[in-house]
C-alpha cells in the first residue's frame, strides 16, 4: 500500500514541481519584456554595420605602408580593434536574445497556436549560437593575423529575427513593436 502511494505522491509532487518551475519562469520573462517593450526602435542593423570594417585587412595594410609604423603599432591597432569587435559581439548577442524572448513571449500570449514560429526560434538561437562560437574562435585567430570572421552569418540571422518580430501583432498589453 505504501508502493502504492510513492509511486503515485512522487510523480504528483514532481510534476507539480515542474508546473510552478515553468510558470516562474513565465513570469520572470514578462517581468523583463515589460521593462524593455520599447526597445524596438533603437534595433536597427545600421549599429552593426561597423563590425565588417573593424577586422578588414584594408586598415592594417595602410598602417604598415606608413612611414614609422612598428609590428608593436600594428598589434595595439589589431589589439583594440579585437576589443571593439568583442563589445559590439557581446551587444548583438543581447539584442539577439531579447528578440527571441519577446517573439517566445508574443508566440506563448498569442490566441493562435504558434508552433511554427517556435520551431523557428529554436532553430535560429542554434544557429546564432553556432555562428557566434565560429566568430569568437576566429576574432581569437585575428589577434595574430590568422583567418577572417564569418560574421555575415549572424548579421542576417539577426536580421530574419528582426523582420519576423516587426510582422507579428502582439498580445494586447504589449507596446507595438
């Protein structure tokens, strides 16, 4: 009799556990998008538009035809432009992430069920995640000359995220965004 019972309080509590997990997680989703609605209007692809220049050879050659230029030059200049680089990674890694929590909010308050675009959520982040790894192994790389970023990859992962979340209509209570 007390089997019995295990076997049917265990999963029960378990499961309850599980259900009031989720709904925190929920909540703290809502909690943070409440705070950032509104900031749609600044994501825009232009602030990553200097992200392809920052790592282009162009510079450096310039640098090392110029009368005066020193190997400790060349690598200070690749220096702060690997730091750069990094800073704006880590922001379009930010906006990249908050796009896909506000998409998983609006597919999750949706009256329509939205399988398709969660798919496509998890597929994206994948790919972004993939690509970002590819970008911070080869920025690794470019501190010493070696190999170029495949940044172009993320830019337009970004961009698809961006597109699909402007097209959407939110739940209402949500700024449009």
């Amino acid at each position: 009799m007390t089997l019995t019972l295990a076997l049917t309080v265990v999963p029960a509590v378990v499961l309850g556990a599980v259900c009031i997990l989720v709904h925190r997680q929920i909540a703290a989703l809502r909690q943070r998008l409440a705070t950032t609605r509104n900031w749609t209007p600044e994501l825009t692809l232009d602030r990553y538009r200097p992200m392809f220049r920052l790592l282009a050879d162009d510079d450096i050659r310039f640098l090392r035809s110029q009368p005066g230029a020193t190997p400790a030059l060349v690598k200070r200049l690749r220096r702060q432009r690997y730091q750069v680089f990094r800073g704006y990674l880590r922001s379009l890694e930010n906006d990249f992430h908050l796009a896909v929590e506000t998409l998983l909010m609006v597919a999750l308050d949706s009256q329509r069920e939205r399988r398709d675009l969660l798919r496509a959520l998890i597929v994206s982040r994948a790919k972004f995640s993939t690509g970002v790894l590819r970008v911070r192994c080869r920025l690794f790389l470019y501190r010493w000359n070696i190999g170029q970023e495949p940044l172009a990859q993320l830019v337009n992962l970004f961009e698809g995220l961006q597109l699909e979340l402007l097209t959407l209509e939110p739940a209402p209570g949500y700024a449009r965004v």
